[in-house]
C-alpha cells in the first residue's frame, strides 16, 4: 500500500470484467504505470446500503488488506481502496485467466495433472489463509480466478470470518464481525453457495477451518466429475444431501476424452475429507500427506506456483 490515497482519476478504466450482487469489475491501467494491469471492483455506496451489504464490503476489505500484507501468490492482492461520492473502489490483482469454473466448464472434467496442479496450490494457499486466523467460508470455483499462466489465486472474502484463537482449531467458534464471541455455536447465518455448505453449519451453525476444507474436498470431486457432488432439485434438497453425505462416484466426463478412470488416490482423499463429523475430518496438514500428494515437496513453494500453461 503507498501512503497517498489514490483515486478513480489515477486510472484508465477499460473493458468491464464482469459483476457480482454489489458490484462490477473493470479491467484498469495505472496512469503513472501503464504496463501494470489491475482489475477494479466498483461498488454503489447507494446500493450497498439499500441491500444491507455494508457488512460484506467491510469484511472483504478488512481482510483483503491483512492478507495484502503478506503477498501470497494463491491470494488477489488488493493494492489500493478508495471511494467517491458514488462509489467505493478496490484495485485488485488483474486475473485475465477468468474464473476457474469456466475453465471446468470449458474442459468438462481436469485430468490427473491438472486436479494435482490446482488441488496443491489450493491447499497451499488455504494453510495461508488459516494460518491467519481467517476461514473463507465461500470456497468455490468461482472464487477461484487464474493469472496468465493457469496458477489460481483465491478471492471474493466477503463471507470470511475471524477465528477465535484460544480454541481449538476445528471446532472454533467464529463471527464474521472480525471478533471472537462467546456464545457457543455461534456463527453467522447461512453464508456462503448450497452446493459447497459444510454439515457443521447446516446442522449446529458452527463455522472452523474444516468448514473450507470441506468445501476443498466438494472442489476436489468437482475438478474429476465435473460437477459439485452435493445438488439438489432445491437449496433444502441440496442441504439433506450434504448431511445425509449422499453423492455418486460417475465415470470421469472428459471432453475430448483420451483419460481413463479418475485415480483412485482422489476418490480416497476426497472420501477422507467429505466426512459429515468435523472433528474426524480429514485437516490440513494430513492432506499434505495424503500419498496423492506423495511427489510433492510442500516446502518447494516455486515449484508449487508454477504455472501450467507456462
Ligand atoms: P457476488 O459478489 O455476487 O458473490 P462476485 O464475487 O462474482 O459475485 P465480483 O467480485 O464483483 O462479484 O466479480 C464479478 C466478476 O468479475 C467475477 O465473476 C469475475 O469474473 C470478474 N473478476 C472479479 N475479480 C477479478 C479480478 N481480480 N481479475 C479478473 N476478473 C475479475
């Protein structure tokens, strides 16, 4: 961050991105710097007032800034925030990749090479995240936007929460507030996408670090099978099926398929990480371990943010 505020008139705004609920994302040039590209998310003040949305724009910038910090390449750095009568401003890493979902989309399913390349840079920079006290809780393939070369870099913390520290990791209690709370079980209301909810929030409205690592494991059995493996005809149809942990193993839909049957590994570690009871579900650290991940040197961190279409 520099210190002088910056402002819409430091930039070239260029073609629109794309928008969420609050908000629409430009691709943008800094006038002093023009070879360096950002994306700038826009968002109405009148809107996030008239939708209740303060809340959410706070949270991501709050947590946004205190990753920012800490320069992960899994994570879109937000670099400057500033707002206007009309407007409020976050200028972010540009990830002309798009989102890792359309690439699914266009792909139908990953191979093996390409499950592993996302799955460990997704694992490397969750244990970034956790190891900062905050739990995403809205993991999902949109969220998840590519740089130039296929590496993925994490975004959208509108619905993150802050871990209290003094418990334990699993099973901690969380607000999306930004401070710890005393009340048991407490989380905030549902947030988050259907498909992705973890059974702890649907059934005891508690939130921890294994809520994103459940959402991991539904990432993990959608890159093989091309869809999210809980979906019902309706939100409560998808709800009765996460707690129910009722999903199909189908075969491997490749477009222009010449792979065969997904390996074996992912079905283990996915079966070890989709397990309805928090505390037995599979954590980070055994992740890493987990033997389809058995090449990979966890501390060789260039080697894990290479890019695969470098
Ligand atoms: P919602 O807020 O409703 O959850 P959202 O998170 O997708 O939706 P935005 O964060 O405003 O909303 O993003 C809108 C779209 O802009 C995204 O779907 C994505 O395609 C694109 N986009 C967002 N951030 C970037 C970025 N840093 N680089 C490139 N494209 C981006």
């Amino acid at each position: 961050m520099t210190s002088r505020k910056r402002s819409p008139h430091d930039f070239i705004f260029k073609e629109e991105l794309g928008h969420g609920s609050y908000s629409t994302v430009f691709k943008a040039l800094d006038k002093k710097s023009p070879n360096k590209t950002y994306a700038i998310k826009v968002c109405s003040k009148k809107h996030i007032i008239n939708e209740a949305k303060v809340k959410y724009v706070t949270i991501e910038k709050n947590t946004m800034n205190l990753l920012a910090q800490k320069n992960h390449a899994g994570i879109i750095k937000l670099y400057y925030t500033f707002h206007d009568e009309e407007n409020l401003y976050f200028v972010l890493d540009y990830a002309p990749g798009g989102e890792l979902l359309s690439l699914l989309h266009r792909m139908g399913t990953f191979n093996d090479l390409w499950t592993r390349h996302f799955t460990v840079q997704l694992i490397d920079a969750l244990e970034f995240i956790h190891s900062h006290g905050i739990i995403h809780r809205d993991l999902k393939p949109e969220n998840v936007l590519l740089d130039k070369d296929g590496r993925l870099m994490i975004t959208d913390f509108g619905a993150a929460a802050t871990i209290d520290s003094s418990l334990e990791k699993d099973s901690a209690r969380c607000n999306s507030d930004g401070n710890s709370i005393n009340d048991s079980h407490s989380c905030a209301s549902f947030v988050g996408t259907a498909e992705y909810v973890s059974p702890e929030l649907l059934l005891y409205n508690q939130c921890g670090y294994g809520s994103d690592i459940w959402a991991l494991g539904c990432m993990i059995y959608q890159f093989v099978q091309g869809h999210p493996p809980f979906r019902g005809e309706n939100e409560l149809k998808t709800f009765e099926k996460i707690v129910a942990l009722d999903y199909p193993w189908g075969p491997n839909k490749r477009l222009n398929n010449s792979t065969p049957a997904i390996n074996p590994l992912v079905i283990n570690l996915v079966r070890k990480i989709l397990v309805v009871e928090v505390n037995e579900r599979i954590p980070l650290k055994l992740i890493k371990r987990h033997p389809y991940f058995s090449k990979i040197d966890w501390n060789d961190k260039a080697k894990i943010w290479r890019g695969i279409w470098e």
